[in-house]
C-alpha cells in the first residue's frame, strides 16, 4: 500500500479513536457535551473562558480535604480519600467522600455530627488535588498526563508538557472533551491567542479533557505512527498490557512498563 496516498483526514480520525480510547479509559469524564459541526469539531467559543465552579469540583481518591467544625477544634482534622474514596472522620466513622462536591461531603459530615453536636457548622476546604487529569499529546516536548491540580487553561498545560515541538500546529490545537461515546472535539488556535490576546483560545480545562497538537506536515506515515506510538507510551492500555507507573506525578508523566506474558 502507498502510504503516501491516504488521505490526511483519515489519520487524524485514527488518531482521535486511538487517544480516546485509551486516555479516558482512565479517566473519569465529562457527562455533557455541546453541539459540534457538521464534521464533527466545533470551534472555540466566542465566550470568556469559564473557571471550574467549586459545586462542580469532584472529589476522588488521593485528594486531601482539611475539615473544620466552628468552636470545636478538636474536630479539626485534614484527611486524604483513599483508594476506595473514603475518609475516616471522629464521631462519624468512614464517610464516602469519593464521587461527592465539597458541600456533599460537609452535608455528609454535618448530618453525622448532628447526632452530637447541635446545628454543627461545617467548613470544608481542598489542601490538595490529585485525583484530576488531563492529558496532552502530539508535538510536545513531554507529553502524558497531568494532575488539575489548579485552574489549568490549554497554553498553561501545554507549558506543563514542555511547550510546543519545532513541528507543531499552533493555529490548530484539538481539545477532546466530553468522554468516550459522544467526545466534543474543539479546534483552539493558539497563534491567535498570541498574537491578538484572543482569550476564547485558551480555554479552562476539566478532568478528563484530552490537548492534542498535530504536526505541521506528515512526511511519512509509517514513522509518524512510530512516532505516535512513543507519544502514548505514559498512558494506560489494558488490552496491550501497558500501564502507567507509580512514578505519575504532579506535573509530570508517568513512565510505562509492559509486564512478561
């Protein structure tokens, strides 16, 4: 087969199923999406770019919370969600808290302690994240996943993956959201954000959302996909036996292992 004759587009379709099937498998995603065009990608919206609410804000395994009960210090406590998503908490017991916003889980806590204390006044606060991901792939520096630790817009997380490579596509940067059955893919053109200060370009990112660059020009199609095989070798296959390693940190990816068959 000459490789020379496929069309473009047929790549970029391969590529997309590739990334998301494997990505999102491990990530927990978005449940809407927006309309798209007809081919399938919708360009970024006119609007500002929104922050995450903290009603949205999902708590998971790994993330510390610091609780706070009013004129009861002794109550103070800062507790990390376990692998199961719970927390142990004086008076209450285990509490869920995985799968909850802040204000579930200080419902949760207040509800428990109400069997003690009168009206107890509930604070909950994030000491930190780590149970949110987003991945960035394609020509970056250092691409795999990295943790939403923060508000993270899409220029902000390409810098976490070692900024643009010298092949990259700046004018058409895809962002994939929205999960594996219905993904939402969202065309962002990076130059114009830096070049006219468009800020409908860079957009806030949320748990799950996949930045992937393309490549100016495909010379080959055959090295390109060797190349893209490297691209995802952070991330988790369970079909190929690939999983991402203990080593995952903030910031950084993670680096892949193939156990012996």
């Amino acid at each position: 087969m000459n490789f020379r004759n496929i069309n473009p587009s047929y790549i970029y379709i391969g590529i997309f199923v590739l990334i998301i099937s494997i990505l999102l498998n491990g990530c927990s995603t978005i449940g809407t999406t927006s309309k798209t065009t007809e081919g399938g990608v919708s360009p970024a919206s006119d609007e500002e770019p929104k922050e995450v609410k903290l009603n949205e804000f999902i708590l998971g395994p790994g993330d510390r919370v610091e609780i706070i009960v009013y004129r009861h210090d002794d109550l103070k406590r800062t507790a990390q969600i376990d692998t199961s998503g719970k927390i142990a908490y004086p008076l209450v017991g285990d509490i869920q808290a995985g799968g909850s916003s802040i204000f579930q889980l200080r419902d949760k806590i207040r509800d428990g302690l109400s069997k003690y204390i009168i009206n107890p006044e509930v604070t909950i606060g994030v000491v930190s994240v780590l149970s949110q991901k987003v991945g960035v792939l394609g020509e970056v520096n250092n691409p795999g996943l990295f943790t939403l630790d923060t508000s993270l817009t899409a220029v902000e997380a390409v810098s976490k993956a070692g900024g643009f490579t010298i092949n990259a596509k700046q004018k058409n940067v895809l962002l994939i959201r929205g999960g594996l059955k219905k993904p939402e893919l969202i065309t962002l053109n990076i130059n114009n954000f830096f070049r006219e200060q468009d800020l409908t370009q860079n957009v806030s990112l949320k748990n799950g959302d996949i930045i992937y660059v393309p490549a100016t020009f495909i010379e080959n199609v055959a090295r390109f996909f060797d190349h893209l095989s490297r691209i995802l070798a952070p991330l988790t296959s369970i079909e190929s036996g690939i999983y991402i390693g203990q080593q995952i940190k903030q910031g950084t990816g993670g680096g892949a292992s193939v156990p012996a068959r």
